[in-house]
C-alpha cells in the first residue's frame, strides 16, 4: 500500500509524463506537417510553377509559401526536403 505522499509523487510523475508525450505529439506532427508543404512546394517548384500559383493551387496564402518556395530554390537542383526544413527553422 502507497502512502498518501507516494501516491501524490506517483500523480505528479504521471501529469509529466502526459504533459511531455502530448509536446511531443505536438512537434511530430508539426514537423510532418511542415515537411509534407515542402513536398509539395518542391513537386510545383519542379513543374515550373511560381509562388502565386503554387500558393493557389495549395490553397496557402503567398506570406505561408514564400519561404518555403525561396529555401527549395536555394537547395536546387537536389531540393533536399530535410535541408529546407532545417533553412526554415533556422
């Protein structure tokens, strides 16, 4: 049997532990979200598209795309995703 303050640390330990598994859910699943635009910035980038278009055809504002857009440029013609992910975190 736990005593009352066992059980209160075990409580705390608990609460922290969710707490760090939903921060990192949270980056997952904002890292996989920034990297799928990439992609598919990347993909229009190829096809000869330009920013006004690619933010249509995404249906993102110029402001959202544009940076995307000027990092893929910079890693061209290889247009590494994982580089323009670390370009736009920096």
């Amino acid at each position: 049997m736990m005593s009352t303050e066992m059980e209160g640390c075990v409580d705390d330990m608990c609460n922290i532990s969710d707490l760090f598994e939903e921060q990192v859910t949270e980056r997952v699943t904002e890292r996989v979200t920034e990297q799928t635009l990439i992609s598919k910035v990347v993909k229009k980038i190829k096809r000869g598209k330009n920013v006004a278009e690619i933010a249509d055809e995404l249906e993102e504002t110029v402001e959202t795309i544009t940076p995307v857009y000027e990092a893929a440029l910079k890693a061209a013609p290889d247009y590494d995703e994982t580089a323009i992910y670390e370009t736009l975190k920096k």
